[in-house]
C-alpha cells in the first residue's frame, strides 16, 4: 500500500484522525459555520463526533455522512434519480464504471447512493484532479470519501509516471481490495454533450495489467437539464473570441456549486452489461486498433443507454428548422423548454454577448444525445 500513499484514499485505521484533523481546520469551521451559524463551534463539534460514533471504513462514513446528503440534493434539486442495472445482476464482481460525464461532484455521488440502495455490497472510489482540492480540507474530505487524487498539470514525463502509478492503483483497489472505481470517459467533461470515450483513458488503465481484470462497465448519466449548461456555453464564447482563455480555480469552484445546487429534473443512470461480455472478440486486433475500436464499442454502449426527454427533441428540431421528432413532445414541453433556455441564456454576463451563438451551444448540448444514440441503434 506506501506505492500508493501519495495519491490513495484513507484507510479505515486513519479515518478518526482524519475526521479530527477536519475539525482542527480553520477554513472548514467557517465553511460549517455557515450551515449553522447559530451554533457555537463547540456545539458543531460535539454534534460531529457523536454523529461519528461508530464509523469505522470510508464505506461507514459515506453512508452516515454523505448518503444523507446526496438523497437532499435528489430530493431539492432533481425530479427523482433512477438506476437500472438490469444488466449488472448476473455478476457478481467489483465494476470499474466508465460513464460519460456530467457532473464533477454528482456523477460518482449519485452512484454511490444509488449502489447502496440497490443492495450491492460497497460503492465506488473515484479520481479526482488535485486542481479541486485547493485547500487542504477538501483534500482530507474527499479522501475520508473514498478519492483518489489523479494528478493535473505535470510534464510529459511527470505524466506518464503519474498515470502507471494510478493505473496500477485502480488495478490494485479492484483485485485486491474488493473496491468498485468510478472514471470519466474522458478528462473533463464534454461540453456540447457529444460524449466519447478517448483511448487514452483506456490506455491509462491498461498500463496496471489487463483490462479484463477490471470488469469495466459502460455506463450511461442522463439528465433532463444541465444546471451549467449556460456555464459551458458561456466557455464556448470565451474561448471562440479568446483561443488563449483559460478557467480559474474560481470557475471551477462555481461550476461545482452550481452543478450540486441547480435544477437537473430527471435523472438516470443505466449501466451497459461489463465489456468482458465482447472483449475478447477483438483479441487479434494489433495494439494500434485496439484500443479505439473498445473505445467506439462503449461510445455505442453509452450512447444506447441514454435516456431521452422532450427538450433533448425539441432542440434538434430547433436547431435543424424542423418538426420531425414532433411526436416525442407537446406544444406545453415547447413552451417550457423556451422558457427554459431564455432564463438560462439571460444568466450569462459577458461584454459582447452573442445571443444566437449562445443559444445555438445550448441546442446543440441537448440535441446531441439523440443524435447519438439514433446512430448507435443503427449500428
């Protein structure tokens, strides 16, 4: 386990000092401080650590700690929250899940709830990039949380080094440990929603052993609405009348509040059967075809598993100047999502704001998911 200190997360023999080094910190007491500001810091405290009594493994603390809160988030802020795993049931495995990305916070968080109420036995650890663990309280939370810190910004060499090392902990974490991994497609999310898998991800988690060893999943988010859905399009201007621009640690830490705090409607998740179903069948492939055809064969996968909504119809026929998936939505659904989208467009503050090009991003972020799954089920 020391190859891996720098990056793992806590073990169950190191989660009460953790828990108490989170309570030692500063930045945190104002953080909890502004939950409840009514509540001397002595009285904070002692309530967490009676609400600590008996938590033992990261598993124990995400489900008195964080269970709790993610089922508020579904309940405030989404239509409901469903997991089909129809597909999973016959094996009985740890998964590593690819999924296409959504959220940075809620794609693993709503998982783990949703594993746990499933009755499967543990819940997913998941990487995290350290350029969101800005303070060290972050760091220790998402690591009592079951994290693995997945290194940013490193030279090409840096790189390389760091993602053997990660690649050979995921390997670790599922062989050994017994532990679901949770992984993006890709790195970052696709902000136009047109979601593919890179090889490189693929390669990554090949450099500690055999894919197969690691029962990966293909797994499809869906979300009816996309609180940052004016944030990404607003990035699409920037960078369209500035190639140079760059986000802040600032936007990123705002991209994560809105993610958790805004409006999604309804939400699915639905896993594909494990690809050790089909891998083997491109066993003679040679390496540099390899990788991209499993790549384009879970893009199919995820993309069949979309679950569509009547604004994901309607702004491809926005978009296209037509009325042909008309029958997948009512006049009422046209009407709302126009209110919708006007709310979200009048959210979006820059000095040259470009109205038709805004709207067209945003189209094209919900247009997207029927256009793929509409070639997929070709296939």
């Amino acid at each position: 386990m020391s190859e891996f200190d720098e990056i793992r997360p806590y073990e169950p023999e190191e989660m009460k000092q953790a828990f108490e080094d989170l309570l030692n910190d500063r930045q945190f007491q104002v953080v909890l401080k502004g939950f409840a500001p009514w509540l001397p810091k002595s009285v904070r405290n002692g309530l967490l650590h009676l609400a600590f009594t008996g938590v033992k493994t990261p598993l124990d603390f995400q489900k008195r700690f964080m269970k709790p809160v993610v089922n508020y988030i579904i309940r405030k802020h989404t239509d409901g929250c469903s997991f089909d795993d129809v597909k999973l049931r016959d094996y009985e495995s740890r998964f590593t899940f690819v999924s296409n990305h959504r959220d940075i916070v809620l794609d693993s968080a709503f998982l783990d709830v949703k594993l746990v109420n499933a009755g499967y036995p543990t819940t997913v650890e998941i990487g995290i990039g350290d350029n969101l663990l800005i303070y060290p309280w972050i760091k220790r939370l998402v690591r009592m949380n079951k994290a693995f810190t997945v290194r940013r910004g490193l030279s090409l060499r840096e790189t390389l080094a760091a993602s053997q090392l990660m690649s050979r902990y995921i390997h670790y974490a599922v062989t050994q440990k017994k532990e679901n991994i949770w992984i993006a497609q890709r790195e970052g999310r696709a902000k136009d929603s047109d979601d593919r898998t890179q090889d490189a991800v693929l390669k990554m988690l090949a450099m500690g052993g055999d894919l197969k060893e690691l029962n990966i999943v293909p797994l499809t988010i869906s979300y009816e609405y996309d609180p940052c859905d004016y944030l990404k399009a607003q990035e699409f201007q920037q960078k369209r009348d500035n190639p140079a621009f760059k986000k802040s640690r600032q936007d990123d830490l705002d991209n994560m509040k809105t993610g958790i705090l805004g409006y999604k409607g309804r939400v699915v998740y639905r896993a594909a059967a494990p690809i050790n179903t089909w891998l083997s069948e491109l066993d003679e492939l040679p390496k540099t075809e390899y990788y991209k055809t499993v790549a384009e064969r879970m893009d199919k996968e995820i993309h069949r598993g979309y679950e569509l909504f009547p604004c994901n119809y309607i702004a491809l026929d926005e978009l296209n100047g037509h009325t042909d998936y008309a029958t997948h939505y009512t006049a009422a659904d046209k009407q709302h999502f126009e209110q919708y989208l006007s709310g979200q467009l009048a959210k979006i503050q820059l000095p040259d704001k470009d109205e038709s090009f805004l709207r067209e991003r945003i189209l094209t972020m919900y247009a997207n998911p029927v256009i793929n799954k509409e070639v997929s089920s070709k296939r």
